[in-house]
C-alpha cells in the first residue's frame, strides 16, 4: 500500500474508489490540498482508458498520447502530491455512521470522513473470438474515441441499440462504409435514432447477424471478421446448440462494439446512494449548474460511474476535479472528527 498505515483502524479524510481519469484527477486535487487521499485502484487499474492505444483528443497532447502512458502520467503526479495507493476492491460499504466503513477484497477495513466514487464503467463486450488480442487494435467500445483512425476504412457496429445507432453515426463521418450488425430483425433503438441510421446512405444493416471472431493482429490491427447468421435471429444461440448457420468472413478496417456499458456500482447496491436503472449513480439537484454530491453526505461521484452520456477522458478528468472540490467543502463544513462521532454530533464536532 505504499507505506499508508494500518487500514483496519486508519480514518481518511478522503478515499477514492477507482484510478481512471476521474480518480486520478481527484487524487491529484485531494493531495495537493493536503487531503492525503487513498486510492483504491480496483481490479482493472487504470479504467477503460488503458485499452486506448493512441488519445488524440486529450488537452494538452498535439501529437496524441497513448491511454495506458496517460495513467501512468496521472498516477505518477498524484503520488508526488502524497495520494496513496492499493490495489484492494470495496467489498462492502455501510454509510450507517460516520466516518463511513469500507470493507475491501484484501480483508481490511477503512474509515473515511468522504468518498468519492469514481468506480467507472466498464464496456460490454460479445466474447467473440480474437476480441481479447485486438481489443485498441482495432476493435473498440468508443466510437468518439477512435472513429477518426478509420478514415476511409470498412468498418463494423455491433448492436440495436442507440448507443450502436450514435457509434454508427459518428463512424460515418470518417469510414468509408458503416455495417451494423443485429442479431435480429428490429432494433432495439428508438424511433428517432434508428431512423437516422437507415437513412444515412452510408450506414448498412445485416439482420439476423452476430460476430463470431475478429482476424487481425496487434502489428496490423483488425483485417476481417467472421459474421454467423441464420433467417430466425440468434445464430449465435443456434450455432451452440448444433443447428446450421451461415459464416461469411467479411474485409474490414475496424470493428466497434455498441452494446452498452455496465457502471462498476455492485458494492453500492442495498445503500441509500440512489441508482438509476442501469446502475449508473445519481447525483443531486442543487442550485448549482452541477455537482458531484449523492444522496449520502459527504460521498460524492465522477467519471463514467454516473455519466452515461458523454464517457470521455476529459469530461471524467473535469468531473475527479469536482468531487474533489465538492468533498474538500464539504468536509470544511460539517465532516466529524472521528470514528466515533455519530451523526448527530455534526454541529457540536464543528463548534
């Protein structure tokens, strides 16, 4: 752990759960207010960021900068500022007294005066053979991301839903053809979406169509695909259980998954942090044009874990800003003192 003292009766004025973008910004505000955070980095240390091979549309990095060189970049600041880090995953987590009580993987257990959750998301992928070898060489989740390495390449989309619609879309701009892949005929995207997909002369549809596996190399990045289809849908359920479909192996320059994310919140669940339905969590309304703040006080949230929208590096950066702007206000005006001072001491630990 870097040297931090024993977690078991430790108390934190600052514990951020997660070491993406979001979670390294907030590590290196929270220690250069002399916060001394810890960060918890999880099971996947550096978030999604580190499947980015080249970031070009970071601040700051004209000629680009790889995701995992980014990580590296951020963590090394935030530790010359006095952050910590370990790489234990909340278990558990009970805001029924302050400071509030984590349980990690490793067995011990942490009391902190703020959180800031910055757990992430993380991206769906289909399991299709070569993904795991090809996954930032090629075949991505962030259309946004990567779209413009593929200018005039064929490249695929796979899924029915809107985020496959807005990955096609953008892809557009850039691919010289666009093919959404669709294990079904009817698509699970809403009206508006779906009808600016099929109508972009650049955009095609294979219905009743799944990806099997992904040709390429880390040295040549994707090549081809093999697609596995059947006339009644879910040839890849059909395939399994023995049934005859058709395989096609198709050239391509990319290949993009559109699936969805599923934010990193598990340990949240069964807490009065509010979620929304696809477990993303849900910040509060202020008279504020934005916060971090939740429903718990003094636990705060940033980066993918509560944004389904825009899930990119710079808005999860400006965001770990903010929470830990939010906590460092936050904890100047009504955090406890200590692990035994209950709730309603607030006010009388303040005076």
């Amino acid at each position: 752990m870097n040297g931090a003292p024993d977690a078991t009766t430790d108390v934190r004025d600052v514990v951020i759960v997660g070491s993406g973008v979001a979670g390294l910004s907030a590590a290196v505000y929270a220690a250069r207010a002399d916060l001394e955070p810890l960060v918890l980095e999880g099971p996947e240390p550096g978030g999604q960021l580190t499947l980015t091979t080249d970031i070009e549309n970071y601040l700051g990095f004209p000629e680009g900068i790889g995701g995992m060189e980014l990580i590296q970049n951020g963590k090394e600041q935030a530790t010359a500022f006095g952050a910590e880090f370990t790489h234990s995953t909340v278990e558990d987590v009970s805001f029924e007294s302050r400071p509030y009580k984590l349980e990690l993987s490793d067995g011990d257990v942490l009391r902190t005066r703020a959180l800031i959750v910055a757990s992430g998301a993380s991206a769906r992928w289909v399991g299709a053979e070569g993904e795991d070898e090809l996954m930032g060489y090629g075949l991505s989740t962030c259309a946004t991301c990567d779209g413009a390495f593929h200018r005039g390449d064929d490249v695929l989309v796979i899924g029915g839903g809107d985020s496959a619609m807005e990955e096609a879309l953008f892809l557009a701009k850039f691919a010289d053809s666009v093919t959404i892949v669709h294990r079904r005929e009817e698509l699970r995207a809403s009206e508006i979406m779906a009808d600016r997909a099929r109508d972009h002369e650049d955009i095609e549809f294979r219905w009743n169509t799944e990806l099997e596996a992904i040709h390429g190399s880390q040295e040549a990045g994707v090549t081809g695909a093999t697609l596995v289809s059947h006339p009644d849908g879910y040839p890849g359920e059909k395939a399994a259980i023995g049934v005859d479909v058709d395989r096609e192996t198709v050239d391509v320059g990319g290949v993009f998954y559109g699936i969805g994310h599923t934010p990193n919140t598990e340990f949240l669940r069964g807490t009065p942090i509010e979620l929304d339905d696809d477990g993303y969590v849900q910040t509060t309304d202020t008279d504020a044009w934005a916060t971090t703040a939740t429903a718990v006080d003094g636990v705060f949230a940033a980066g993918d874990v509560m944004d389904p929208n825009y899930q990119q590096a710079v808005t999860a950066a400006g965001m770990g800003s903010m929470a830990t702007l939010d906590a460092e206000t936050w904890l100047e005006t009504g955090a406890p003192a200590s692990a035994e001072t209950p709730d309603s001491s607030i006010a009388e630990a303040d005076d």
